[in-house]
C-alpha cells in the first residue's frame, strides 16, 4: 500500500486485505505446535490441494523436538527431511535460520554464525544473508542500506556475491540500490 498498514485508513486497509486475499499466498499457522510429521502431512497436502511451488518455513528452530545433546543431528536429520520434499515435490523452499547471537559486531552474517550444525551449510544448495549495518553510535538504529549476500550457490547456475538494496521505512519496501560495492566474503 506505500505506507504502513496501521497509518491506512480503514477503506484502504480493505483494499490492500482485498487484494492480498486474492494472491495465490496460503497460510499454515502452526506457531511452536508442528513437528517434522506435521510440517511434511501439510506440505503434501499443499502442494496437492494448492499446487504450491514455494514454501517459507519461519523459523527451523520452532519445528525441531530435540534434547539439549541432540541438537545438531535433529538439525541434519530435519535438513535431510525437509530437502527431501523439495527433491520429491518438485519445490522450492525457504527455511528461516536465525544467527548465533552477535551483540557487538556490527557485520554481515557469515556461513560459520548460523545456529546449529555444519549440516546447514553443506545440505541446502544455496544459502543467503540479509543484513542491515546498524549506526556506529547506536547498534539499535539499522541503516537503510540492505546487504543481500548469497553464501552458497551448488552447481553452476548461480554465483556467489553481493546484492544492495535500499529499504524505504515508509513505504516499508525494498529498491535495487545498483551493482554491489561490496567484494563477495572468503566464507
């Protein structure tokens, strides 16, 4: 809508729900309540009932049952299950990983700072940061520059490197700032 939804008035929050409602988006809300089982039944189900070719997963850590001592092979086995479906249904999936917590560097993430196992930088053929550098006076304020960096890219159809995007924090969007300035990492 250009603007933030809670400064619309209501006719035009109609609006932008009204046309929301007719994208082909679909809604799985199963906040902390879904294993693996339940996250694999209502992908299928999905794909089939839907023909979903995309699959957000918000966040790996709110889908895995582990103990404490088994973290990091629930993660590999979770990376396996879920790369299965992709390979079997033909889909393209995003899965959310958060950081290990980086309070005082002010950087990109790299491929060694995502939480949890080695396995999430081998399993998934491709893997990407998105980072806001933050003031230097005061880590809470994020810049409006946006580092869009890919980290991994299997095979020979991509290539590693950098994207600048510039976000607009009143229109809550994101424009194409150009060529990179930034060199791809070593990670």
């Amino acid at each position: 809508m250009g603007r933030p939804f809670k400064e619309l008035s209501r006719s035009k929050k109609e609006q932008g729900l009204d046309f929301i409602e007719e994208l082909p988006i679909h809604y799985v809300d199963i906040y902390g309540r879904a294993g693996l089982k339940e996250l694999r039944s209502a992908t299928f189900k999905a794909h089939k009932q839907f023909g979903i070719d995309l699959l957000v997963l918000d966040h790996l850590h709110y889908f895995l049952k582990f103990s404490a001592d088994r973290e990091r092979q629930a993660i590999d086995d979770a990376l396996m299950e879920i790369k299965s479906w992709a390979m079997t249904l033909g889909l393209h999936i995003i899965l959310i990983v958060h950081p290990t917590k980086i309070e005082t560097e002010n950087r990109p993430i790299r491929l060694n700072d995502l939480k949890g196992s080695s396995g999430l930088k081998q399993i998934p053929d491709n893997v990407l940061s998105i980072w806001r550098p933050r003031d230097s006076d005061d880590l809470r304020k994020p810049q409006s520059e946006v580092i869009l960096d890919i980290l991994k890219a299997r095979g020979d159809d991509g290539n590693e490197g950098k994207a600048i995007l510039t976000f607009d924090k009143r229109s809550q969007s994101y424009e194409d700032s150009g060529p990179a300035r930034i060199p791809a990492s070593s990670d």
